[in-house]
C-alpha cells in the first residue's frame, strides 16, 4: 500500500493511506484529503489506485498539478514522487507498513517452533512488538475519527505559524514536545511545562483548537 505524506514548509501536516480505487483531492470539505488553502481548486486532483500502481490526474485545476517540478495531466506515481500543489508538497511513499505485513506474514511459519509447552519465548514476544505501533484519534473537526499511525521516528502534529508539536519514538515509549507557536499545547488538559511529556494510553492532546487521543494497544 501507498501513503501520502502533505507537508508545508518542511512540516508534515498529515499522512493518508492510500486504501480506495478513487481518492479525490481539494479544497472542498467533502474530498478524502481536504486542503483548505485558495492556491487549491475545489475539485483539484484524483488519485486512482489499479492493482499496485497509483495513479494522479489533475482535474482541469486552476494553478494545475505538479510532479517533481514538472506540470502534469495524468501520471503513474512512485516511490519518493512529489508532487506539489500551490505552496504543499505531497510526497508519494510505498508504505513501509508493508514490511510490517511481511513479519506478520512470515511469523505463522515461524513462531510455532519458538513455543514451548510452558508459552513463547521472549524472542517470539518479541516479535510482536513492531506490529502495533502507537496511533492518534483526531476527536473534532473536519478530520474528526481520522488515526495516524506513529510509525515514524517522529512524528509533527498542528497548523504551521500557528501551533506545532512532535511526538517522538523511544525505545521505553512516546514522547510529546513543544515545536512551535507562543501557545503551548496541552495533555488531559493540563499546558505543557518542560520540554516533553511522557505519552500513554489514552491521553488526549490538544493544539491549535484540535483535540487528539494517543492510543497504544
């Protein structure tokens, strides 16, 4: 599976999972990736999914669709493509969710010699740990029940100029910090103070007039 990555100034500001045969682009609250910005037209882009191939089409757009500079009609997408749209840039990334697929693919064949009639060893418990990264729950807004899984080193949450945060991968866990903006954002409420927070299951983070819950299964 594909994903798409829609950064501004450097700064992600969400990643989508490309699931659908169709998945349409613009400005319009009723489009599955919204970017509510006058550079995008209403109806800008699709995106058609054929087997493993994905496909973008611009849609007679205003400022038109680019792929690594390059203006497009209708182009395959793939690994690393960019693709820009007034001031956005969309990265295109085979998922790496897809290794994640492979282990749990594999681990049927390999996990029964590893049990022994006491339970799994610690290597087969092990194992399991990749497979379940940590998500967030956009509870209001527009992207309301939206999940973002966190399985980057670090993750960048907020609207750019106006509040960011980052929450960052440990071995021991997830960590939440102050990026950006005179406003610190909050967890359960409370605004953060030092540098970072610890996260944990069910904390609800909020930034930018956003409201997210930190889910670790």
């Amino acid at each position: 599976m594909g994903k798409l990555v829609v950064s501004l100034d450097g700064v992600v500001i969400k990643e989508v999972q490309i699931t659908k045969d169709k998945t349409t682009l613009g400005r319009r609250p009723y489009n599955d990736i919204v970017i509510d910005n006058l550079a995008v037209s209403g109806e800008h882009a699709v995106l058609q999914m054929v087997g493993a191939d994905v496909f973008i089409e611009d849609l007679n757009s205003t400022n038109g669709t680019y792929i690594n500079g390059k203006a497009i009609k209708k182009q395959l997408l793939t690994h690393n493509d960019t693709v820009e749209i007034g001031k956005y840039k969309i990265k295109y990334l085979v998922d790496e969710g897809g290794d994640y697929e492979k282990t749990m693919i594999m681990r049927p064949g390999a996990v029964p010699p590893a049990f022994t009639p006491s339970g799994p060893t610690p290597s087969a418990a092990s194992m399991v740990m990749p497979v379940q990264p940590a998500v967030i729950k956009v509870l209001n807004g527009a992207a309301a029940g939206r999940e973002v899984a966190l399985t980057k080193v670090v993750t960048t949450v907020g609207k750019p100029g106006v509040q960011v945060a980052s929450i960052t991968k440990r071995p021991n866990g997830y960590a939440f910090a102050h990026v950006e903006g005179s406003t610190r954002p909050s967890v359960n409420g409370v605004p953060l103070v030092g540098d970072s927070v610890p996260l944990r299951n069910g904390d609800v983070i909020e930034l930018a007039g956003t409201q997210m819950q930190f889910i670790h299964r």
